[in-house]
C-alpha cells in the first residue's frame, strides 16, 4: 500500500509576521499511524524541501506521544527535508492521498492547481482522499463534472469557533466552516477540541488537531478493505 502526504510549503500567517505551516501533530501521528501498518508513505509538497512546521505546534502543551516520537526521529527528519515537488508526483503511483492541517494549507493548497488537479485524479481513479483539521481547504476548488466536488457530501474541518478561539478570525483568509458550506458540502462538528472524522465514501475529513489519528486509521481501513 502507498500513501502520498501532502504538506503546506507556506508559513507566513497573513500579514501579522507571525509563522505557520503544517501542524506537527497532523503530520506525526497519521504518518506512525501508515508506517506502523507497513504503508510506503511519499512526503510532497508544492516547493519540494523541508516544509514549515507551525511554531505553535511545537510549543511543549501541543506535544503528544507522536510529536515526541517525531522530533527523535533522524531518518523521519531527514525525510522531510526531502519533501518531493507535488509537480513531479502522480495519482497513478498511490493508493490514497493525505493531507495534514495546519493554517499553511489555507494559503497555498487551497488554490494549487497540481494539489487540485492531483486530489481530482485520486478522486476519479476511486481512491480515498483524506484531510483533517484546516487540510480539508484543499477540497474547496476541486470539481467534479462541472460542480465542487464536496457539494452534497458530508464533511468537516476546523469550525469557526475554533478558528475565534485561537484569536486568528480576522488574520485567515477565509473561515473554512464557511468555505465549505458555501461549496455545498453537509457540514458537521462537535464540540470544539473534541476528535471527530466523517467518512462520506472515500472521503475522509477530521476536526482539528485531535482528529487526525482517527481520520488516518479510517484511512487504514479502507487501504485493508475493512468495512
């Protein structure tokens, strides 16, 4: 089985001069989750290299045991100051695609039109799609037959009053919850901070930070064809 991950290469948030990036959580623990099952796992990103890692994820009340496992990892380390350029990967070489949050991905994915064209061809060729906390933004300007693909589907992702209580409403350049309403997609949420995953299919989408184990095991299980 091969999973292709696809990282955020953007870290600045906004015009605040702050960094961001991909979440550190959102990368380790669905990244442990595939290589403990044995999944060949591609790291891509759109500039290729190493990736940005939001500076609030590494600060010591965002570490778990998969970020801690993480940072003593050299090979996993070196691996991702590897990253391939989503320009040179293909849909036809993986079994599923996965895309970890972070703010970063609100700015770049959202809009690439390889990440686009990429999550349309794994899409098309039936193959699961996954993506978790601000991740699921990749989503927002994929179609399918002329209409977003997430229209009529259920989904979810960062919720507004996540976004306000991390203060960052005004900095974002959207409100996902929004965003995904607006395309058409059934959107749900639970509390705020709570792990919660919806599969719609082959589509697999995750709350926030503490979704993205779930949302990579439910990924698992249909790369093992469990029910």
């Amino acid at each position: 089985m091969k999973v292709l991950m696809i990282l955020t290469s953007h870290e600045q948030l906004g015009d605040t001069g702050n960094k961001t990036g991909f979440w550190a959580e959102e990368f380790a623990a669905p990244y442990y989750v595939f290589a403990d099952a044995g999944v060949s796992i591609t790291l891509a990103s759109p500039k290729g290299g190493r990736p940005p890692i939001d500076p609030n994820s590494e600060t010591e009340d965002a570490q778990t045991e998969a970020t801690e496992r993480f940072y003593k990892d050299d090979a996993l380390q070196e691996t991702l100051s590897n990253t391939v350029k989503l320009s040179e990967v293909s849909a036809d070489d993986f079994d599923a695609v996965f895309y970890p949050g972070g703010h970063g991905p609100m700015w770049d994915l959202a809009e690439d039109k390889t990440s686009i064209r990429l999550l349309e061809e794994f899409w098309q060729q039936g193959k699961a799609v996954a993506a978790v906390c601000h991740a699921p933004a990749v989503l927002l300007n994929a179609s399918l037959v002329g209409k977003p693909l997430i229209a009529g589907r259920a989904v979810t992702g960062f919720s507004n009053s996540e976004e306000e209580a991390v203060e960052l409403t005004s900095v974002v350049p959207f409100l996902l919850e929004d965003e995904l309403k607006g395309k058409g997609a059934r959107y749900e949420k639970t509390d705020d901070w709570k792990p919660y995953v919806i599969q719609d299919g082959m589509l697999i989408t995750g709350q926030n930070p503490a979704s993205s184990e779930p949302a990579a095991k439910a990924l698992l299980h249909i790369l093992n064809g469990e029910p």
